[in-house]
C-alpha cells in the first residue's frame, strides 16, 4: 500500500474496523481510529462526518500521543 496523505476522504481509504472510545458519548463528540491494512498505520476521523477527512499517522505517532495523554501530559487541554 502506498503512503497515504493527511486529509484523504475517508471513502477513498480501503474497507476499515472504525473503533470508538468507551468513553465516547451519544452526542458523537469523539474521533474514531482505525488501523490500515499492513500495518501502515491508523486512520483518525472526526465520528460526526464518517465521510470526512481522515489523518492517517504512524504507529508511532500514535503510540507517543496515547501515552503522553495516559502520562496526563494533555489535561491542561480539558476543562
């Protein structure tokens, strides 16, 4: 699989398992992440626009934002 931009049109990504968090709420007020095929990293959209663009980064980035936010290094971003 080639590389993908950031901002593709979610309909021009391969078939993906979207997944939500737990502490997604009825409003849709969450992103949803999905892994792409091979490995070449994880689809980011907004859940309210399934359609919408989707950020593709790599596991690594991902990896190291997840665990700032577990380390609490984002909590100054919510009130």
């Amino acid at each position: 699989m080639q590389p993908l931009p950031n901002g593709v049109p979610t309909p021009e990504l391969p078939p993906l398992r979207w997944q939500k968090s737990r502490r997604s709420n009825p409003s849709g007020n969450c992103v949803e992440l999905a892994e792409l095929p091979d490995g070449a990293g994880i689809a980011v959209r907004n859940s309210r626009h399934p359609d919408g663009p989707a950020l593709i980064y790599t596991v690594d980035e991902i990896a190291a934002f997840v665990l700032g936010a577990r380390d609490g290094d984002f909590d100054h971003l919510i009130h």
